[in-house]
C-alpha cells in the first residue's frame, strides 16, 4: 500500500483507524527503533561478509567446534574471499558422513544458511563444490580445503554465483559428480604439437586445484591416459591421499567381431593405462552400424560393469535412433553420450535432447569452442584458413564453420557473442559459447581442451560459473544464428559418411 499525503507516520499504514494518536505515536517510535536495529544488523552483516576472521574469532572465542569440524584458519579464510571459482555454497562442503551444520558453516564463510544434509553416496572426505578432498575419516581441512578453494590466486569474474558447476551422472551407488567444464586429452594426443610431460603433470595440479578435477581421455589420445595415471601416482605421493579426480576414457574399435575376450581385454588396458582398479565412465564410439557387433560389445561391457570394473557406461557420437535401440531393446544402462555441440552444430536439439530426458541420459558436448576458432582471438581478423595449425582448427573450420556459413557471417557471430559478453562485465567471447551450450537440455559438460604445458585458460573456464544469459542474450545470438545453415543429419553422422 503506498503512502498518501494524509499519512504522518510510516506505522500508521499498518495500523487499525481505532488506534489513537497517542498510541500510534508510541508504536511508530517503536516502529523507528526496530528500523534502526535492522539498519545495524544490515551493517553488522555487510562488515562480516568482507571480514570473515572477525566472525571466526568471535565463534572461536565462545564455543570450541564439534568433534571433527572443520577447522580453518583466520589466514585462509581471508585467502579464500574472492578466489573461489564457483559458489562456496556452505551444503558443498561435506563430511565424510555426509553432514555439516549451519553453525559449522558461519564459522567458515562468515554467512548464514540453514542445516543442510547431503549425502555423496560414494565418495571422498569432503567436497567443496563437487571436488572431492581426500579419503579416510578426516582431513587437515585448513590445508587441503585452501589449496583447493584458493588455487593460486584464481578468481571469479562476478561476485554472484549462478552455476556450482557440479553434475551428476548415473544414479544409485554408481553415481558420478563431474564438473560441468570437463578437462578435454585430445590435445595432448600429438596432433596439436609436441607436449612436456613434467610441466603437463604440472598444470594438471593447477587445474585440480582450481576445481576443475574431471578429465576426457581416450585409448586413441596418445599418452594421455598414462598422464592421468603418473598425476594419481604423484598426487598420492605429495598430499598423501587420493586425487580428487574423475577421468573418462573412450574404447574405439574397428569394426569386427567383439567377442568377450576382446572387450575384457581393451577395458583392463584401460585400467592400467589410468592406474584404476575401476573406469569412472567408459565411452563407446562405432565407426559402422551396418556391422551390428557393437551390439555385442556392449553386452559384454554390461556384464564388466556388473563385474565391477567400469562404474558407468556411455557411448560419444552414437546417432539417437542407435543409441535408442541399445537403451529400449538391449537394455544397456547408459549415462551419458559424448555428441559435437556448438553455436554453429545445434544438431542434438532435433531428437537427440528429447530422448535423452526421457531416459534420464546426459550430453557431454566437445567443440564447443570449434577448437578455438569461437573466441575473442579470431574477433577482427581475416579468414584464418592458410594459418589453420591443428588438428582441431582442421576439423572445425571445414567440418563445421564452412558447413554452417561463411567468415564474414562467423565475424557477425563473434561481434555478437562479443556485445553479449561487454553486457555481462566483459566475459570473453568463449564464456558466452560455453553457457550457451551449458542451458542447452540434458548438457551436463563441455568439454573444453586443455593444452597441457603449451596454454592454459583456467581464470577463464572458471567464469562461466558466473554467467548467467538474459533472453535478449539468446535472442540476439539465435538471431546471427539462423542466418546461417543447419548441418545436416543427426550427431556423429560425419563419422559414419566418411568411413
């Protein structure tokens, strides 16, 4: 009800006409007083958000934490303001058994939310936004939950947190939490130039430190499932626990027959190459369908998930109506199915999405950058196609960009992507592609190329945890969008016509 001329006392909006004057003057000095105590709460409040030790003091100095509370000190929380990466979400922070209370997590983060209770299912010590740190029965949290959550100075673009970052897949005992901005291998396969692997082990701890923990192998990308295992192997031997990471991998065969010895034998290759006594999600690819083995193939690959050896199955670039018969007719419990999915290739919204939902199937989608060519780097610049230098490069510009348009028009996308980006506090051309994808049906990852030991782009991946796009921002994107061409056919088509 908005205030009139007649109305004296901001109380008297409130009050009942058989109030007196005396006594409405009465409650509206009350009414002031409660407005002044609420002022100073606000205060009070505003000054522990940016000053978080004073709280901890405060608690530290009138009550001693319960038993195996997570203790962190004044230093590192001090740290952490401002560096962490996705929302530390006080129900992300996780014990062993599962629980934490409100009053353990002001004493952390200085804010105030309700008791929560989750639990993992499976998993490690405590989580913080997804990122598993540590096994066993406690952990030294002011150590390792500081070099997780303040990874080396990494920061938020935006203080407001739209996304954890945190997906599941699977279901049950077998589920699986990844990070929504999965670590992709294929640049580390040789097609992109040659690699260092000490400083590649390296990084990897920058970006496990960062949050960014889930990884994208394959048996065809080189050594970088035997990178995945020299990490566990020194992560283990400098921390004293094991990694918070999950790494997928990819079983690609030519097509032929696929007895059970040969499947069992490509999966404990698996195992050793990852240094794993269990798959965390093993991705099946077929290059032929005419040959109906791969049938066969995953039967076998159900019965070495029922063994124990892989936690969940999934295929990449299996087409919906194949992916359909192994779901509906053989029963074949899948996850997840890595398909291409970018601005320029939408083809998974035809069918593909639609099923997946009704199957509770999730997308992991790959070039979703078109290998670097979607980024502020190519804004301005003339067609690139005498300067395409990688493996990536190759298969997107020809595959992709000249399938859907023309340069002239890819400049009108990136000029647009690039507004888009200004209006959300300067995030980069690649933020904008990588949400895009991310509020996309059923998309539970993009996975984004890590070039160990050549670039890195962590501070960047972080930020799309930030970004939240405004129906203008699709608009004006779909809008460049549809100027251009639908590729054609459904996802992994492009394998299959060239095989």
């Amino acid at each position: 009800m908005p205030l009139d001329r007649g109305t004296k006392y901001a109380s008297d909006v409130f009050l009942p006409p058989y109030f007196s004057s005396k006594a409405t003057k009465h409650l509206s000095s009350l009414f002031s007083a409660a407005l002044v105590v609420m002022i100073l709460a606000f205060v009070f409040i505003a000054t522990v958000e940016n000053h978080p030790s004073l709280l901890f003091a405060a608690a530290s100095a009138s009550a001693s934490p319960r038993p195996g509370a997570c203790q962190l000190e004044t230093s590192q929380l001090s740290k952490m303001k401002g560096h962490i990466p996705t929302r530390m979400a006080c129900e992300d922070l996780r014990y062993s058994d599962g629980t934490i209370s409100s009053a353990d997590l002001a004493c952390q983060t200085g804010r105030s939310i309700s008791t929560s209770r989750r639990s993992l299912g499976r998993g490690f010590g405590i989580v913080a936004s997804g990122v598993a740190l540590g096994v066993g029965d406690r952990v030294q949290a002011a150590g390792a939950l500081g070099k997780i959550l303040n990874p080396s100075g990494v920061s938020s673009q935006s203080p407001a947190v739209v996304d954890t970052g945190v997906q599941v897949l699977g279901s049950g005992s077998d589920a699986l939490e990844i990070r929504s901005v999965v670590n992709g291998l294929w640049q580390v396969s040789g097609a992109h130039g040659k690699i260092d692997g000490a400083k590649a082990i390296a990084e990897m701890f920058k970006y496990v430190d960062a949050g960014l923990t889930t990884w994208d192998a394959a048996d065809h990308y080189g050594p970088a499932e035997l990178i995945t295992r020299e990490f566990r192997k020194q992560y283990r031997q400098l921390r004293g626990q094991e990694p918070p990471i999950q790494v997928f991998t990819k079983y690609v065969p030519r097509p032929g027959d696929m007895p059970y010895e040969l499947i069992e034998a490509a999966v404990d290759s698996r195992l050793n190459r990852l240094g794993v006594q269990q798959i965390d999600l093993l991705q099946f690819h077929w290059w032929d369908y005419s040959n109906t083995q791969y049938i066969e193939a995953m039967k076998h690959m159900k019965t070495l998930k029922e063994k124990g050896k892989i936690r969940n199955l999934a295929l990449t670039n299996f087409d919906t109506d194949h992916m359909r018969e192994l779901v509906e007719t053989y029963h074949i419990p899948l996850v997840s199915n890595q398909v291409q999915f970018s601005l320029l290739d939408r083809r998974p919204l035809n069918k593909m999405t639609h099923f997946a939902a009704k199957h509770d199937i999730k997308l992991l989608a790959y070039g979703v950058l078109c290998g670097g060519l979607l980024t502020d780097k190519y804004l301005g610049v003339r067609d690139p196609s005498d300067t395409i230098d990688t493996a990536s490069k190759q298969k997107y510009w020809y595959g992709t960009i000249n399938e859907w348009g023309d340069w002239d028009l890819f400049q009108k996308l990136l000029k647009t992507l690039r507004n888009v980006g200004d209006r959300h506090g300067g995030v980069s051309i690649a933020n904008v592609a990588q949400r895009y994808i991310l509020d996309q049906p059923q998309v539970a990852g993009v996975i984004i190329g890590a070039r160990l030991s050549r670039a890195t782009h962590i501070d960047d991946n972080l930020r799309v945890y930030n970004l939240k796009l405004q129906p203008k921002d699709f608009e004006e994107i779909d809008a460049v969008l549809n100027q251009g061409r639908m590729l054609r056919g459904d996802c992994g088509d492009e394998y299959r016509r060239y095989y």
